[in-house]
C-alpha cells in the first residue's frame, strides 16, 4: 500500500505493488520533466488521474 499526499495532488491510496522509485517516475511526468535515467517501473497513473 502507497499513501501520497501533497498540497497540489489529491490524497490517494494505491491498493497494489509499489515500490519508492514509481514516486520518481510519477513526479518527473506530472511536474513534465525528464524522467530519471534508470527508471524502468510504471507510474502511479492512479495519483495523475485528476
């Protein structure tokens, strides 16, 4: 389980596998920059939906 909380995302619980670099990738694409070099995982599309 994965909470994510912040000022501009809403509250979401992710009820599946996750894992701390899915954070990276979910941030670089809703902030629209590069995504980190090594990141291989998918992102969080449940925190992206709005």
């Amino acid at each position: 389980m994965n909470f994510v909380i912040g000022n501009v995302l809403k509250p979401k619980t992710i009820f599946r596998e996750v894992d701390t670099v899915d954070n990276a990738l979910t941030l670089s694409l809703y902030f629209r920059i590069n995504a980190p070099s090594c990141a291989t995982r998918a992102p969080l599309i449940e925190v992206l939906n709005r």
